[in-house]
C-alpha cells in the first residue's frame, strides 16, 4: 500500500497585534514583531491591509494592497538590510 502524496502545508501567517510601535506576527510556529522604525512601510496603513498577507513558499511575504515584499531573513535581520523607504 502505498501513501498518499503529500498535502499542501497548513503552516500559515497571522497579524496577532498592531500597536502604535508595530505588529506581531504569527509564522511556522514562531512570533516576530515588526517594529514601524524598521519597517516604516506599514507605519500609515490601513490595518485591512497590513493583515492581508500572502505567503509565498517558506520564507516570503507579500503584502499586495503595500506592496511590500518581505523574506523571513529581513523580518529577523532588519539591520542586514539598511535600505528604508523615505
């Protein structure tokens, strides 16, 4: 007998809180939170928009009203990468 192929994941991402500072988010099992100092794109967003989320594979976030691309590596190194919106 032989196994079914594997399903598609069931791993998704959640806005779990805005604050006046930043957001939580929930991803594989792990919260990060995103300050507004270094994530200044969704400082002045509606919030309908900061929590439409696509996920694109395992390490890739798309904001598509924003957007906004972000990879997991950005999310958790946000001093690896100096470029910020003016």
């Amino acid at each position: 007998m032989k196994s079914a192929a594997n399903g598609a994941s069931t791993s998704s991402v959640e806005v779990t809180n805005i604050s006046a500072h930043g957001f939580w988010l929930w991803l594989a099992g792990k919260e990060y939170f995103l300050p507004f100092a270094d994530f200044p794109w969704f400082k002045n967003a509606k919030v309908a928009d900061i929590l439409n989320i696509e996920r694109h594979g395992d390490r890739h976030l798309h904001w598509p009203a924003l957007d906004v691309d972000l990879t997991l590596d950005m999310i958790e190194n946000p001093r690896a990468y100096p470029l910020i919106y003016k």
